[in-house]
C-alpha cells in the first residue's frame, strides 16, 4: 500500500515537473516520496511463530526465504526439535509463562519489537 502512495507521489511530481508546477510542489512531492520510501526499511523486520512450538517465537530482521529459514534453525537449536513451519509474524513478542521470545543470536529476551 505505501508503494502503491509513493509512486502516486512520485507521478505527481513527475506531472509537476512537467507542466510547469510551482517548485514548492516540486519539493513537497519529492520530500514526500523520500519518507516513503525511506519508511519500508523498518518494515522488514518480523517475530515468526511455528506451527509445532507454539512456545517459541524468533524475532529476526528481514523477511525472506534465507531469513525464515534462519528463524526455524534457532527455534529449532533452542528447542532441541524441529519447531515446524512458520505460521505467521508479528511486530513483537512478549514472554510470559511457557512463552519464549528469540532474537536472532538465540537469545532468550522478555520483550522484543521489530517494527
């Protein structure tokens, strides 16, 4: 959704520049595409859950496929078993009770936010 507003932006600035806008839309349009553009960056951080350990969720920059794989190996390293699939993400996690949260090294925290 925020691409989609950031290349609406970015075509309107295109169509100021084009048409003789003022140069004070010029600017705006552009610092508007920047802070766009700029705020996908915290956006790829995730705490992934697991379909056989609900107990355990690993908190881990990025979103791929090496990354997902990355969270089910320390899932997997601290539970001793294999933890499962991963079955969605969250921007945080919060331990309490049997409910662990990773960070990426393997590190057991009480709280973790990632967006």
């Amino acid at each position: 959704m925020k691409l989609f507003f950031a290349c609406k932006f970015l075509d309107i600035w295109i169509m100021a520049s084009h048409t003789g806008g003022s140069n004070l839309q010029k600017f705006f349009g552009l610092v508007l595409v920047v802070f766009s553009m700029m705020s996908f960056s915290g956006l790829s951080a995730k705490c992934f859950g697991f379909s056989k350990n609900k107990e355990i969720t690993v908190c881990i920059n990025g979103n791929s496929n090496a990354v997902r794989k990355q969270a089910q190996e320390v899932c997997k390293s601290q539970s001793g078993s294999d933890c499962g699939n991963i079955t969605g993400y969250t921007g945080s996690c919060n331990a309490g009770g049997s409910k662990k949260c990773l960070d990426e090294s393997g590190a057991e925290k009480k709280s973790l936010k990632v967006d």
